[in-house]
C-alpha cells in the first residue's frame, strides 16, 4: 500500500503589503496544521504581500523575501512539518534595473530548501 501523507491546504486572506502579520497568520495555520498531524502544509501564492506591483512600496517589501524564508525554515524545523509557503515574491537587480521573480520553495521538515521553482510569468 502506498503510504499516506496528510496534507494542509491552507487559505488565508492577506492584509495587503503587511508581510510580518501575514507570516504570523500562516505561522498559527501551520502550527494548528502540525499538531492535527499534518506532514505537509501549502500556503497560497503570494500570501505574504498580497498582489500589488504598481505600489511603490511593493518592490522594497519583496527585497525582504529572504528573511521570510528563513522564518518558514524555522518554522519547519519548530513543527517537524514540510512546508510550501506559496510563492513569495523576490525583487534582484540587473544592470541597475529591479526584477521581480515568482518563486515557490518546497522545505523539509529539518528547515532545509529541498525544491524551488520561479514561474516564467509574476502573475
């Protein structure tokens, strides 16, 4: 027999351009998600930012992406689950120019990147 893998789906409405609010709300889904036995839990695309290009402040929130991963690895590693946290929106810069990536990162329940994938189109 295949073995069972019990997954969180969670859905949540994020308040926009409140990062650290957002990661909270997804943070007490997880932990619910976690002792109800969840192994896996998979956020929804962009539920740290919500979806606000034309905002000027969009880009500078998205240059904080990496401490939103390393928050979720944590969170991995508290929780003992894997998580998808979605897609977060990360800004580079090129030739001067800020480049919004759509990335979607798969961790393990030790914290670690296992898996990242960036969509060819933001939306």
């Amino acid at each position: 027999m295949a073995p069972v893998v019990k997954v969180a789906i969670i859905q949540l409405y994020p308040k926009p351009m409140q990062l650290e609010s957002n990661f909270q709300k997804a943070a007490n889904f997880i932990r619910s998600a976690a002792a109800q036995g969840a192994q896996l839990a998979v956020l929804p695309e962009y539920h740290l930012t919500n979806w606000l290009p034309k905002d000027p402040q969009f880009g500078e929130l998205c240059d904080q992406w990496e401490i939103y991963v390393k928050k979720y690895q944590d969170l991995a590693r508290e929780c003992s689950i894997s998580i998808v946290p979605g897609t977060i929106v990360e800004r580079y810069f090129e030739e001067g120019e800020g480049k919004l990536l759509n990335a979607a990162y798969f961790i393990d329940p030790q914290g670690d990147i296992v898996g990242k994938y960036v969509k060819k189109n933001l939306w």
